[in-house]
C-alpha cells in the first residue's frame, strides 16, 4: 500500500519531493531490495554507499553512519519516454547497512518511486521497476568493486 505525502504544490522540500496538494498527494511506492554481503567493517561500506550514490549523480538527503542509512534525495524520473507515460514521477534511493559482525556488513538497496497517480495501473510500471531493479544490481557491483579496489589492511 502506496504511503501519503501531503502538502501545497509547490517547491521542493529539503528532500528534494515537491510539496503536494491534498487533492493530488504524493503515492511513495517502495521498491524491491535489492541485498547483498561485504566482508567490510560496517563504516567501510557506509562510506563507500554514499560515495556511490554521488559517483551516480545523485544528491544525498540524509546519512546516519550510526544507524547505516544514506538516503538520496527525490529527482524526476530521466527516462523521457518513459515520464511521458507515466507523467509526473519522481525516484530515490535509500541504502541501509546493517553490521554482521567486525568484518562483515550487509548492505541492502531500494528504490523508491513517488507519483501524484496510481502507478500499479500503468502499463509501464513494471518496466520503471525492471530499470530501477537492474540499477540496483549495478549499484551493489559498484559498492563492491569501490571496496575491493581501495582495500587497506
């Protein structure tokens, strides 16, 4: 079940989704995780997140080293064909890393997406979640590939 952002329509906010009126809200649909295991301490793999998640393009909203959460802030959706289809849609990525031990961290991805209409009746719904879906895998090869290459005792 789709979560509610209320508001005016108006600038974005601070994380970057526009305010919504209360007769369009925004629909956050959550994405599939996309998960993965690093044999890396915890902050390791917190650093290397949100590295790539800018190394991506993407702006950070929100990090908690602490907690192992970076959350990217709201962008449009790029793909052109793809906006003109769906209309107004906008995508983020929320990455949580969750210590299995002093080595060892568990880094899970997901991509949300947020539009003012029902998605799941949209016929290229399921495509945006087959791109986000592969984005996903590419992004955890990346993180990994970041933390293999800069390796240190």
């Amino acid at each position: 079940m789709p979560a509610r952002t209320l508001g005016q329509e108006g600038a974005p906010g601070k994380d970057g989704l526009p305010k919504a009126t209360s007769a369009q809200p925004w629909k956050i649909f959550y994405g599939a995780r996309s998960v993965d295991s690093l044999s890396y301490p915890h902050s390791k793999v917190v650093h290397a997140a949100r590295r790539q998640l800018e190394t991506d393009h993407w702006q950070i909203y929100a990090v908690d080293s602490a907690r192992g959460v970076v959350i990217s802030k709201w962008r449009a959706l790029g793909h052109p064909l793809l906006a003109l289809f769906m209309g107004k849609v906008r995508m983020r990525c929320a990455v949580h890393i969750q210590p299995l031990g002093p080595n060892r961290s568990l880094i899970t991805f997901r991509a949300d997406i947020a539009s003012h209409g029902d998605l799941t009746a949209n016929p290229l719904f399921g495509e945006a979640k087959r791109a986000y879906s592969e984005a996903a895998q590419e992004y955890l090869i990346k993180v990994r590939q970041y933390l293999n290459d800069n390796r240190r005792g």
